[in-house]
C-alpha cells in the first residue's frame, strides 16, 4: 500500500516557482494529503501574482486534515522546538501541525518540506522526510522529467534564492548529483 | 470521538466566552474576516463543528487577546509570561512610563522562546525574601560585584542582558524568574535595575495581574526595596558626610555599585539632609567622580573591567546547557542558542543528530511509482 505525501508551504511555493505543480500532482500519484494550517498558508501564498497556480494545490492533496485540540497543543510544543529568535509568531505553525498530526494518528506517511529545522523535528518523532530536491531527483528516475528540464529548475530556484541540491553549482555537479 | 467532538465544542465556547469578554457587540463576520476565515467556517467552528486549525487558533487569540493554551485546553498556559518594567521616572513631573516598551516586544517574545526551549516543563521556584534586610542576607557580603551571579545562585533569579532593549525587565515564565536588561555599561544603572526587578518578583506584583501597569504604588514600594538593599539605612548612619572628601565618596559608590545622584537622593529621602560635596556630584557623571577620585592599585582599569561586564551579552549558564543537551537530542535547532552567545548558527560547532532522506529508491515504491 502506498504512503501518503505531505507537503509544507515552502516545497509548494518551488513547485509553483519553477511551474511545475502539476509534476508534483503526478509524484504524489493520488496519496498528497495535507493539514490545514498548510492548507492555509499556501492560499495565502496563491494570492502572490507569481504563485497563482498554487490555488490549484488542493486538486493534489485533497480536503485539508484538521486538527483534534490534542494535536493542536503538541503542535503548539513542536511549533517551540522549530522556532528561533526574531521568528514571527505564526511562522512554523504548518510544519507544526502537520508533524503533530502524523505522529498522533501514526500516519504511514513522507514529510516533504525544505525546512531545516522542521526536517530534523520529524525525523526526531519517526517521520520520514524529503526535500525539494529529492522529489526532483525521483522526477526524473520516475521519467516524469528529463534532466534537462529539471535541471531549468534548479536554475529558477537558485535565482530565487531557494537553494540548491546538495554540493550542486554546475552542470556536471547537478549530472552527477542526479546519478546519485 | 465524541470527547473529540466535545473538546472541539469546548475551544468555541472559550472563543465565544472571550469574544464577549474583549469584543462585545463585534460581528462574528468581522472578526473571522480579520483572522482569515469565511463567516460560515468561522461560525461553525465556534459551534464545535469544525476544528480550528493551528493558523487560524493563533490568529483569533491575537485578535482576542487571549492565551492560545487556554483557548485549547482551559488551562492557565504552564509558560505563561508575566512582565514587569522598570519605568522611567521624571523627577520633574513625577510620571512614569516605559516609552520603549512596543518595540521591546520582539526581544522579550526571544527570551521567552529560549526559556520555553531550554525547559519545557519548568517548575516552580523557592519563595523569594519578602523584605530588603531577608535578601540582603540571602544574597550574602559583598554581593554587589558579581550581583547576577549570586541572584542565580542563591535566589533561583536567571539574569539576561541583551543589547537590543530599552529598559530592564522582570518576567515570570511559568515558575521561572528571570529579570531581562539592557546592555548598557551602566552598572550603577544595572545594580538598581536588578535590585528593582527583584523587588517586584519579591514582592509577588507579577501575581497581581496589573504587572505593567503605570502603578505608583508599586513602583514606589520597588523603589523602596531597591534603596534599602542597595543602600541600607545602618549603612548610611554611620558616615561622617561632613567629613567626607572627594575620594571617600568616590570610594563609597564604587563599593555600594550605585551612582552620585541615587546616593544624593536616598541621604535627602532619609535625612533631609544633602551634604554641599554629595550634592556637588550628584550633578555630574558618576564616572567622573571615579576617574578623577577614586584610586586602587590592582594594575588593571577596574572601570573599564566593570563597565566591559555592565556591557557584555549575558543568559544563565543552565540555559545554555539546557539547549545543548536538546541540540544534541534533536529536539532544538541552534538558532536560540547562537542567538543567545551572539553568534551566528552556522559558526556554532556543536553535536547535532544527522537527519536523513528517504532515498530515492525507497521513494518510489512506497508511491506506487
């Protein structure tokens, strides 16, 4: 039986990026769920003029989950262990959630987030975690994308500041990481 | 799932119970318009139909100025901040306000995250000396050189100087007591500071609710407990102040950590009386009189060495470690503790778990891929 994919905003904002949601439709292949704090911070995100496909999200992950009041005071716990100095109040509150509601109801489920400190809570409390970068690296194992356009992709994230696939910075690096 | 049902019910009732407390006559479509909510989502989510998310809870307490564990559970928060401020005083005028006290609010809110961080499940601390003679006592000889460390020690007080506030601080944090200043380099400042703050800890006006409210009384009695400890009357009585040169009084604010014009004014509060040299140099720079008066011959600048020490970044030892041992757990990132050394994470070299991928592979048979 096939695992469920949950994605946070910021995997959803590099899809929309690099215009490619639909590429995330076809990975997550009819298991995408999503909570709805998440839910939440990506139709705000819709609302930018250069994100406006991720209205469309929701045909991916469904109705969003919502949480029982226990899994809202552990995501209030967890949201604490994610944050650092000078965070806005709000800020972590989907990753939060979603690692409280996957734990408390033992989803068998992957986190997909590019968060740093959301990847080493989940991976702390069981949850498997990917990132951006593996997802495209699945796309094109998958052959859902050819290397040439993903490695497009890479180049629109780097550009926006997003990052880069690990030790990535040229062509050959991007080649070689993909064969990895 | 019908407790679920229940508790969810129960976060509309305390949402409907602080609407009409904060926003009485407020238009339920208005106020789920102002936290990001259709009026039919919001309305049903006030009936226990629907669950709030973590989102739109934090919203609608911020709204309704109310406590996001309180709101989930019908609990007190375990974590729950009170703060108290040092007002500043007009002499003149005889107001008090803490002008900085809005733009304060992002420095506190890291304090708080640090503490919440480092101990996440504190307990409460021994009861405080309720008077300036029991504390004085506590704190022990010659407390006012290293005063942070022996309010740690001896008085379970967390002492935190950080540059970027405007006025020195005191917060319960759940059972926690911790008095938050500026880095200033000001220790005759500092010393009142801390002794001011330990006055309203100890005297219980964070458990009175109006903690940061422009109150007299209680600055007055904070002031009061800060003079007595800082500068106790015996002490006082028994100077010759008509004797008194320029260097033994130089000598005398060095030792008691205080400046030219808290001396001048504690002797006219307790004697009427302000001696011509003590009113001299009330007006002036308390380091003038030191620079120009005051000799010791340790072959160092001991007031540069104190000044350095008023200045430099500060946060209890026990924290640290606190957030180093869930470092290494996993549990906390390094942000809070670079933050707290003023460094930045990446140049903090400390044991951290590897956090590992699924691998590809992996990833597509567990998709069906």
């Amino acid at each position: 039986m096939a695992v469920l994919l949950f994605p946070d905003n910021t995997v959803l904002i590099n899809f929309a990026l690099f215009g490619q949601l639909d590429l995330l439709r076809r990975l997550a292949n009819g298991h995408g769920r999503w909570c709805a704090t998440v839910a939440a911070e990506c139709a705000a995100s819709a609302r930018r003029p250069d994100l406006g496909t991720l209205a469309g999200a929701r045909d991916i992950f469904g109705p969003p989950l919502s949480p029982t009041p226990t899994e809202l005071r552990d995501a209030r716990f967890l949201r604490d262990e994610l944050a650092s100095p000078g965070d806005h109040p709000f800020k972590h509150l989907g990753e939060a959630e979603t690692i409280a509601v996957m734990t408390s109801r033992a989803l068998d489920g992957i986190f997909v987030t590019d968060d740093n400190d959301a990847v080493r809570l989940a991976t702390r409390h069981g949850v498997p975690v990917v990132r951006t970068w593996r997802l495209l690296q699945l796309a094109v194992r998958t052959n859902l994308a050819d290397a040439d356009a993903v490695w497009g992709y890479v180049q629109i994230l780097r550009a926006r500041r997003r990052g880069s696939p690990p030790g990535v910075s040229d062509r050959p690096s991007f080649d070689k990481w993909l064969a990895s | 799932m019908h407790a679920t049902t229940d508790a969810i019910g129960s976060i509309g009732s305390r949402a409907l119970q602080q609407i009409g407390r904060v926003r009485p006559g407020a238009l339920h479509r208005d106020l789920a318009a102002e936290i990001g909510m259709t009026p039919d989502a919001f309305s049903r989510a006030l009936n226990g139909k629907r669950s709030f998310s973590s989102l739109e809870l934090a919203s609608l307490a911020d709204a309704l100025h109310a406590d996001v564990h309180w709101l989930i559970t019908g609990e007190p928060d375990p974590y729950r901040v009170v703060i108290a401020a040092r007002h500043g005083f007009d002499h003149a005028t005889g107001r008090r306000d803490v002008p900085g006290r809005d733009g304060d609010e992002q420095a506190l809110r890291d304090v708080t995250l640090a503490y919440r961080q480092g101990d996440p499940r504190p307990r409460p601390a021994a009861a405080l000396p309720d008077s300036a003679e029991a504390a004085r006592a506590t704190l022990g000889d010659d407390f006012i050189r290293p005063f942070a460390d022996r309010l740690e020690e001896r008085l379970e007080v967390d002492v935190v100087r950080i540059a970027d506030l405007s006025t020195a601080y005191s917060l319960r944090l759940g059972g926690r007591r911790v008095i938050v200043l500026p880095a200033t380099g000001n220790w005759f400042w500092e010393n009142w500071s801390l002794a001011h703050e330990l006055a309203h800890l100890a005297l219980g006006h964070h458990d009175l609710g109006l903690a940061e409210a422009d109150d007299d009384p209680r600055e007055a009695a904070a002031n009061a407990f800060a003079a007595e400890l800082l500068l106790p009357r015996d002490a006082l009585a028994v100077v010759d102040w008509d004797g008194l040169d320029a260097a033994g009084l130089a000598a005398l604010v060095w030792r008691w950590g205080v400046s030219t014009d808290a001396l001048a004014r504690r002797l006219n509060a307790l004697t009427g009386y302000l001696p011509d040299l003590v009113r001299a140099w009330a007006a002036q720079p308390t380091q003038r009189l030191l620079r120009r008066h005051w000799a010791i011959d340790t072959g160092i600048d001991e007031i540069t060495a104190r000044m350095d020490a008023a200045a430099a970044r500060r946060f209890p030892r026990a924290l640290q470690e606190q957030h180093l041992e869930r470092i290494a757990l996993g549990a906390l990132g390094k942000g809070t503790l670079a933050w707290m050394l003023g460094i930045h994470p990446e140049a903090l070299d400390v044991d951290v778990p590897p956090a590992t991928e699924v691998p590809t592979d992996e990833l597509v048979d567990a998709l069906g891929l």
